[in-house]
C-alpha cells in the first residue's frame, strides 16, 4: 500500500493552479509555508537560546559509565575500597629520582610527597614505594617509584578529581620529576582531547557537506537549506545534552557521537525535502502545492525514517552499560529534533528560496538535465536496468562480496578501553608504558582477590589461605601472590606477610600476571582463578577481571537487545510499506552489510592492516566493548533509512502501473543520485571523526562512514534491487490486505514507462 493509499486517495494535481494539489481529498496546506518568515525568526530564535544554553555543557557530561557496575570485578574492588587501607590505583604518579630511589634525601623527599599527595582534597587515600616498603612499587634499576592514590567519589568525581589535582602534582617536585597515569587521569585527558576534536571535525564537516551539496544540487541556494538545517540540529542537540545532564548522566563523547549523527540525518532529510520539491516543480505544480506535495510525500518517508534511528536506538537502553543507555537517549533525542527540524523549517526555507532555488547553478555546463533538476540519474538507471536483466549474477556476486568482506570479523576480540585509545604523546599514555617498561608488576596487570572464609580467623583459617595462595601460585602465567600469610611463586614462598590484607571479615589476595586485560590470556586467567577451589567466597576483581566481566554482560544482553531491535524495526517497516517480504529482506541485507563492515574495522584497528586510512592510533588487539553495539545501531538505522528512501519511490511507481520490475528500476533512477549524496553527507559528517586522537572515536567514524557508503551502493544499488526482481510480485503481497494490486497515482512525479525486457 502506497504513501497516498494510506493517507487517502487524491485527484491527480493540476499544474495549471493550486486546487488540484489543495482539494477536499488532497493534502493541508502546511502552515510553516504560509507563514514562513514567523517560522524562520521562530527558528533562529530557537538557534539562539541552544546555542547560549548549550554554552556548559561539557562541564556536565559525565566521565565514566563504561562498566555495567554490577559485576563480580566490582563488587571485588568495592569490598577492597571498604575493608583494606590499599589504594586503588585511579592516579598512578610515575616518580624519578636523580639517584636510587632508597637514598636517604630521596626516601625523605619521597615520603613528604606521598603525604602531600594523601591530603589533598578529594583524595581518599595514597601510598608509595617510600611509605610501605613495597618492592612491587620501585622499578626494577632502582631509580623511579610509584605513588598510586585513591580518590573520592563517583567514576565521574575522581575523573574531575584527577583533572584538577594532577596538574599540580607534575613536573618537577624538587629532587624529583614526576608524570601521571592510571584510569581516572587517562579518562580526564581523553575528555580534553574530545572537545577539541569535536571543534575540528566540525570545521572540517561544514565545508565539506557544503561541497557534496554544491555537486549534488549545483545552486547555492539550494545547498544553503540542508546546511540551515544541520546546523540547527548541531546547535540543539548541545543544548539537549546539557537538558539532559540535568535528569541522568550523559557521556561526554555524546557530544561528538550525537553532534555529527545530527549534522548528518538534519542535512539528509533536508536534502531529500529539496529533492522531492524540485521534482514536483518540474513536474508541473505551482510552488505552494509543490510544498504541501513534499511535505505529504517524501515528509512522511523522512517521518518514518526519524522513527526506525531512534528504534535502532533504542535497542542501547537494554544494554548494561550506563555509557550506552546515556547515548541512547541523547541520539534519540537528537533523531528527533533533526526531523522536526526538517520537517518544520525547510518548507519555510522553500516558500522563501523557492523562486531563486535554482539560481546561479555553478555546474550547470557539466550537468546533463532529463526533465528537471531533480530528473532521474542516467547513471543509475542504466546499473538497475542491468541488475534488472541478471539479478542472479549481479545480487549473487554482491552477497559473495559482502561475505568476504565480513570474514575478519569471526576473529574479532573484546576488551575495555584504557589509556592506549590516547595518542602515543598523551601523559598517561606515554607513562603506563614507561611503568609497564620498567616495573616488575603494573598496576593494571593486578588481580584483586576478596576472600571470605566460612568461619573466624584461626590458626587453621591462617593455614588455608596459606594453602590457597600457594596453589594460585602455581596457576600458568602467574607471576607472584601475595597474602597475608606471604608472597609466594610458582608453589614456594618468596616473601614476608602482608599485614594490610588481612581484614576484619575478609582476606585480601593480590596476583600479578603479565597478561593485558582484555587479552585471551588474561580472560582464561580469570576463568581459571575463579574455578580454583578456595576456603570460603571469593570475589575476583582487577582490570583483567572487569574487562572478562563487561565483556560477558555484554554478551548475555546483545540477544535481547538485537531481538528487540528487529522486531520493532520489521513492525515499522511493515506499517510503511504494508508488505510482508520487504521487511524481512531489508532486515537480512543490513545485518548482510554490517557484518562486512564489521569484518573491515577488525582488518584496520585489531589485526592493524591498512592503518594508513585513519591515521596513527595504537593497536591493542581488540575492540572496545561498547563500540560494536554503538556502531551497529546507528548504522542499522541509516541502512534502514535508505531502504525507505528507495521503497518509497518503487513503491509509488508500482502502485499506479503494477510492473515490479520497471518500479525497481524507476526507484533507483530517481534515488540513486539522491542517496549517494546523502551517504556521502552522512560519512563526511560522521567520517571527520577518523581525525580523531581518540581511537574508539576512530572505529567509530571508520565503522559508519564504510558501513553508508557500502549500503549506498552495493547494497541499495545492487543487492536490493536484485532481490526485488527475483521477488516479483510477491514483494507486495500481505495476508488479508489484497497485496500485489495497484491502484492510480496521485504523485505528479511518479511517470510512466516500462523496462525493455
């Protein structure tokens, strides 16, 4: 069933006036083209207060939620902040000495500065090599120490925290020189970093949407509206995150993710507005009817298209991870101020601009017009006219492609972020790999175990844990244990007592290994740490712990969440185009096409070949946890959004002369041009975040630009019309509906021709 089917059967407009596209049965006039400098002061107004509210936004956002918070790891570290007077390591304070860090001045100088470091505010606790005596705390030469504090707080208070006291603590310290790592300070700079690549990649987006459009359409005036509108969403969607920190917290890498997203799908819809406008001018209707026309035909597909992002969305809320739930709502919030935008603002802009939209077309002597500015592509008609002929051949090697192309990511491993998604240059970057260098045991390579035995502490409790901390020993890969009962290596002791682990309820044990967290190795660790028999519970925490922890959670969710995400998406598409097939052929082409580009982000970022494309990053083996389910919701929903770009015209077309195969073609002819375009918007918009210094912002800008590129054109320009044909009719058939009739069409674009068999 049609877009007019569905909104009521309409006389065909008459382009020697407005009553044909005005009448009883036609469509409303839409209000913001008949008053349309009230809707633009409206909208600059509107432009202006988000612009001003929006102004401390970043200071807001939150700076952590990466983790699900209910995992055994945390509950782990939890009862270690609780119970025991050790620090954990959110700041780790790389100390050199101008000699051995056990000369006297040195061990003085040290002390007074682990003291300092302790009092500051929104500090909890510190220690260092000079304070505990701890050989795991100075380096194997003998001239650096580490000063590992604990602060204050929440995820996001240490990270402010760690912002503030850092700086301070830098630098030259008197006899010593002193750098900083560890999470809170590596989350801090990754936070800076953000906010300035989200100025450079808009600057760099502005001007190069700007160019897309001038190719695409030729006028100025014409590229002036979708860029109006994009910039708005930009403006608004700050000011969103900023309404939104008020409620809940929301990640400050949103404001790069939901920025571009917005720019992107605000200057598509507009794009696609314009389109369809041109179009029924050319066809014959006066101006205003022209509007009302657009608004009726492609502002429904824009409608529908708004609703399948924030679906694809929305499938993030049923997540673990707060980082992601706080992206959710921000780009469906988002989704929904760039349709509103769209639909509210340009058939203003139009009414204004209209009579001078084609004006001063700067390629006019390059560009082959059919009919109109928005004819049908040449170029396009003669690719579906061949997939039309041969669809096995064509829609065959497509498949075959795009499988190969997925490959790589049948190896794909998954891990937390940490200070490697920085530049090589970054403080806490560059020092956990001169700690990791020159320290026996890093911090981040450390398993906390939480043991609570069955009964009170006793000689035979005491030989327990003993007996426990021996056999962790003799575990593959572990390196040193140490107890309250002594440090121990593979199955010996090594070292005195721990007193400081021994707690008023539990038993502290700590294990180091080499393994990096998120490595296979440290996950087999893990499982193999926590399938030893202990004398009582045991809670396993650590980086190692955490990473198998949210990767696990992660796991356990994506079913649901997937599932969700289909289901609401295949109901969607099934309202929009009252089919049974479609819905299901557009669902298995965009995991088709995701999946490949899945395959290519573990070929760049994991396995690090063809690094070149996105410019220099560190290669940690594995991809960020939340990354993929991020990637994939948004790029589901652009794959679906072009879908209904393409069904809407195929669906017109068959509509009024029932040939499915000249519909096919007709569709692609009349959107191809149209949807390369808004790819190429979209993978610029979300493209510029590859210049990045953040590296998951990198997979991200990576993932999604080749994932709408590759939608745009071996998918919807081959793939979906080579399935169409082989369907034939029964595209459009629908249980109980009278699928696969058609009826006249009251589109005045919608022309009539066959395909030549």
């Amino acid at each position: 069933m049609s877009a007019h089917s569905m909104l009521g059967t309409q006389k065909e407009p008459d382009a020697r006036g407005e009553q044909g596209a005005a009448g009883p049965n036609g469509p409303r006039e839409d209000r913001s083209s008949s008053s349309p400098w009230r809707v633009l002061c409206v909208a600059a107004l509107f432009a202006v207060v988000c612009a001003f509210f929006a102004g401390g936004a970043f200071d807001r956002l939150s700076q952590g939620g990466y983790t699900p918070g209910t995992t055994e790891a945390e509950r782990a570290d939890r009862a270690v902040a609780r119970q025991f007077t050790v620090p954990a390591d959110d700041v780790v304070l790389l100390v050199r000495t101008r000699g051995s860090a056990d000369d006297p001045r040195t061990r003085t100088a040290g002390a007074a500065f682990t003291e300092r470091v302790a009092h500051l505010d929104g500090v909890r606790r510190a220690a260092s090599y000079w304070t505990t005596g701890d050989p795991a705390l100075r380096s194997r030469d003998g001239r650096a120490a580490l000063v590992v504090a604990e602060l204050r707080g929440g995820e996001s208070d240490r990270v402010r925290t760690a912002g503030r006291v850092v700086p301070r603590l830098t630098g030259a310290q008197g006899l010593l020189d002193v750098s900083a790592t560890g999470p809170a300070w590596g989350r801090h700079e990754a936070v800076v970093e953000s906010q300035s690549d989200l100025t450079r990649s808009e600057l760099f987006a502005t001007p190069l949407v700007s160019l897309v459009l001038v190719a695409a359409y030729g006028s100025l005036a014409a590229t002036l509206v979708p860029v109006v509108i994009g910039l708005l969403s930009v403006a608004g969607g700050l000011a969103l995150l900023r309404l939104l920190s008020q409620f809940m917290e929301v990640s400050a890498f949103a404001a790069n993710i939901t920025t571009a997203l917005g720019f992107g799908l605000a200057v598509d819809y507009g794009l696609f507005l314009v389109a369809r406008y041109r179009e029924t001018v050319a066809a014959g209707l006066p101006e205003r009817s022209a509007i009302n026309e657009t608004v009726r035909t492609a502002g429904r597909t824009v409608l529908f298209s708004a609703l399948t992002v924030a679906l694809a969305l929305s499938a993030l809320l049923l997540l673990p991870m707060p980082f992601l739930k706080s992206l959710a709502c921000a780009g469906i919030a988002v989704v929904a101020l760039s349709a509103g935008a769209a639909l509210g603002v340009v058939p203003a802009l139009l009414a204004v601009l209209g009579p001078h939209l084609d004006r001063g077309d700067l390629l006019r002597r390059f560009r082959r017009r059919a009919g109109g500015a928005s004819a049908e592509s040449p170029g396009w008609r003669r690719v579906g006219l061949a997939v039309a002929r041969r669809p096995v051949l064509f829609g065959g090697g497509c498949c075959l492609l795009l499988a190969a192309m997925a490959l790589p990511f049948g190896h794909a491993g998954f891990g937390l972020v940490d200070e490697r998604t920085l530049p090589a240059s970054a403080s806490s970057h560059a020092t956990a790999d001169r700690v990791s260098a020159d320290f026996a045991s890093s911090p981040d390579r450390v398993l906390n175990l939480v043991l609570t035995p069955p009964a009170p502490g006793g000689h035979a409790a005491d030989a327990a844990v003993a007996d426990y901390a021996l056999r962790l020993s003799r575990l593959p890969g572990v390196t040193a244990v140490r107890s309250p009962s002594g440090s121990y290596r593979d199955g010996r002791r090594t070292g005195p007592p721990t007193p400081a682990y021994r707690g008023r309820n539990a038993t502290l044990l700590t294990l180091a290994a080499p393994q990096a967290p998120g490595s296979p190795a440290a996950e087999r660790l893990v499982a193999a740490v926590r399938a030893l028999p202990a004398p009582g519970s045991v809670l396993v925490g650590g980086p190692a712990a955490l990473s198998a922890d949210t990767t696990h959670a992660m796991a356990g969710a994506l079913p649901r969440a997937g599932l969700a995400m289909l289901i609401s998406t295949f109901v969607l598409l099934l309202l929009f185009t009252r089919s049974l097939l479609l819905p299901v052929k557009a669902i298995l082409v965009g995991l088709l096409s995701l999946t490949a580009s899945f395959g290519a982000i573990v070929l760049v970022f994991q396995d690090h070949h063809a690094a070149w494309l996105v410019g220099d990053f560190t290669p940690t083996g594995t991809l960020e946890t939340s990354i993929p389910p991020l990637l994939f919701c948004i790029a589901f929903g652009l794959s679906v959004d072009y879908e209904l770009f393409l069904l809407s015209r195929v669906k017109e077309h068959y509509t009024a002369h029932g040939d499915n195969r000249a519909a096919v073609v007709f569709g692609l002819a009349r959107t191809g041009r149209l949807v390369t375009a808004s790819a190429l918007v979209v993978a610029v918009s979300m493209g510029t975040l590859v210049l990045s210094h953040i590296t998951s912002l990198k997979i991200l800008g990576f993932g999604l630009s080749l994932a709408v590129l590759v939608d745009a054109t071996l998918v919807r320009g081959v793939l979906v019309p080579a399935a169409m044909c082989l369907a034939g009719r029964a595209n459009w058939w629908l249980p109980g509906a009278g699928g696969g009739r058609h009826e006249p069409c009251a589109s005045a674009c919608c022309s009539t021709w066959s395909v030549p068999r």
